[in-house]
C-alpha cells in the first residue's frame, strides 16, 4: 500500500526555478526600462545559481547549454554539505 501512495505523489508536477541572480531598483528605473536596457544584478558571474522547487532553495548550480537550450549542472545539494 505504502509503494502504491509514493507512485501516485511522484507523478505530481512541481515548478523547478533557476535564479540567475536579482537586484533591487527604485520604480523611477522600472518605469524607464526599455528594449535594450541592462539590468547589473548582485551575483557574480562565476557564482552558482540557485534551484528552487516551489520557492525552496534546494540545490546550486552551474548555467550550461544544451543543445539551443540553457539548463543546469548541479554542484551542491542544499543541506547536503556534498557537492
């Protein structure tokens, strides 16, 4: 019974978020972005990015390309203490 329960809550969709980094701006700044405009973020650009799944930090990362696609490389398990 406990077997059949889990087959039924791993099938159960989640949203999975990569956070390149963010940065706080005045709304004067907001108002004025335009097509071409470049926001500097806080995180460097050799930092890790962060997975979230449903808004829990759960692992870092490494942004990489795949095919015409970008994805992510894990490097450490949040609470892991091993990358």
């Amino acid at each position: 019974m406990e077997e059949k329960t889990l087959d039924i809550v791993l099938d159960v969709k989640v949203k999975v978020t990569v956070q390149l980094g963010s940065c706080q701006l005045p709304m004067r700044d907001v108002l004025e972005l335009s097509p071409g405009s470049v926001i500097q973020l806080s995180q460097q650009a050799n930092d890790p990015v962060g997975l979230y799944v449903n808004d829990k930090l759960v692992a870092y990362g490494e942004v990489v390309v795949v095919e015409d696609h970008f994805g992510i490389k894990i490097t450490e398990l949040v609470g892991s203490g091993q990358p």
